[in-house]
C-alpha cells in the first residue's frame, strides 16, 4: 500500500454525480455517498473537493448558449438560472459530504472569478487557503462567470480543479470519472479498449488524436479538454490521477498514490 498523500484537490466529474447522460436533474447520492466515505477514511490534511455541473449545467448551457456570451434579456436570465441549478447541485453535494464527517464548506468561484474570451484570467484563492488553514474542505464547482469580452463564459471545474491546485501549493490531483482512466478508444463502444497507464509531454500529441468528445452533452470539451488543462499545469509540476467510480476503492487508492487509472505529469 503507498503512503497517503498530504494535500490535494479531488475533481468529482459532473457525469459521475448526477445522471448526465439522461439529462434529468438527479444526484446519484449513492455513488456520491460512497466516495464521501472514501474521502472521510483516506482524507489529505489539505483537501479542495471540486464537482462538475453535469446534468445541471451542460444541458442548459447548450440549449441557451450562454457560454458564447450575453446577447439579450433571455441570455441574461439563462445565466442567473444555470447558477441557481449550480446552487441546488452544489448543496445537496455538500450535504452528502457532511453526512460522512467531512467539514465541507461550499464557495461559489463565480464571486471572484473573471475570464477573458473563455479563459481564466483571474480568480482569488485568498479565502481558501485561509479555510484550509482551518480544517474546512472547500468544496467548488463549474459555473457560468463573467467574461471581459463577451459578458458571460463557463467556467469549468476542470479549469477550477488545476488552477486552485497550483495556486494553494497542492501538488496532487485526483480526476473521478465515469471511465477508469484514459484509454485508446472509447471503452464503452469498443470492448477492446486498452488503459494508457501513464500520458506525457512525450505521448501527449499522439494520445490527442485518438481521443474524443463526451458522449453525453458536453459544453466544456470532454476527455481531451481535460488532459490539455492537466499537462498544462503539469509543465508547472502538478501530477494529476484520473480513475474511476465504478469500482469502490479506486479513489481510495488515488489518495495513497497507487498506480491505478491513469497517471498525468509532465515527465515521461
């Protein structure tokens, strides 16, 4: 067994929390449950939880196409109504969480977050590091945020998740997905499929071409999006896990740096 990790930031994915693919606003507690559990047994000292929106957020993103920016009295509501579903997501995420014993506290990145032409240009983590000084777990989640350019972008978790990582000096991410880590097809469409145990600076371009978009709605750009973001930072020395929540244990195993799913850092 490996030694547990002493800090890290935890990516719930938004297609393993709430039913996704179906589209229909439901949390699936029982596996959020379980993984709360895990987290409660194997917790880092310094610990961000960050969650997808999932069925509550790409759905209505697509249908309103907020993330291509505000253009009339009806983007504008569709904004306010996709953070309000964020909300609702958000809190009966942190409830489960507190149900297992963490001492989760919800922060809205939206608050202090601003984009550029869809990109992350600024977003404070003053309050965070603060709360883990203190013992909390922060818990965030994608939303909708300003943009300079256009009024509104999403702002993804999977943008939040690395950025938060570097920015508080924790070094260890783990991504939970639907998928037990990254492979070199789609393992749901070809039995066959075979894990890519280790993606870097070296294999990076090649792994990129096989990869495709996420077979539910998806406004944020799925597999492949994820992985640029994490060999971004990679290069700044954040190593990242991706496994998956099918089979118990695997975050458990993640938290202890075992070689399980896929590993992501910048070396080969």
């Amino acid at each position: 067994m490996g030694q547990r990790v002493a800090s890290a930031v935890v990516k719930l994915g938004g297609s393993v929390i709430t039913d996704k693919a179906g589209g229909s606003l439901t949390v699936r507690e029982d596996v959020v449950s379980r993984l709360a559990a895990e987290l409660a047994a194997c917790r880092p000292e310094r610990l961000v939880i960050v969650h997808g929106a999932g069925s509550f957020g790409h759905r209505i993103v697509k249908e309103t196409r907020i993330h291509e920016g505000l253009s009339d009295a009806a983007s504008r509501r569709a904004m306010g109504e996709t953070q309000r579903l964020q909300y609702e997501l958000d809190a009966r995420i942190v409830r489960l969480l507190l149900d297992a014993g963490l001492p989760a506290m919800p922060m809205q990145p939206s608050a202090t977050a601003v984009l550029s032409a869809g990109q992350l240009v600024h977003f404070d983590t003053t309050a965070l590091a603060h709360l883990l000084d203190h013992g909390l777990v922060p818990v965030l989640y994608g939303v909708p945020a300003v943009d300079r350019e256009q009024g509104c972008a999403i702002l993804s978790g999977d943008v939040i998740a690395p950025y938060v990582a570097h920015a508080l000096e924790l070094a260890w991410m783990v991504h939970v997905t639907d998928v037990d880590g990254v492979f070199d097809a789609d393992p749901s469409a070809n039995p066959g499929a075979q894990l890519i145990p280790h993606v870097h600076r070296d294999n990076w371009a090649e792994i990129r071409t096989r990869l495709s978009g996420s077979a539910a709605v998806d406004v944020t750009g799925g597999m492949a999006t994820k992985l640029a973001e994490l060999l971004r930072w990679a290069e700044q020395g954040l190593r990242s896990r991706i496994v998956g929540a099918r089979v118990a244990g695997q975050l458990t195993a993640a938290l202890l740096d075992e070689p399980v799913g896929t590993l992501v850092d910048w070396s080969p």
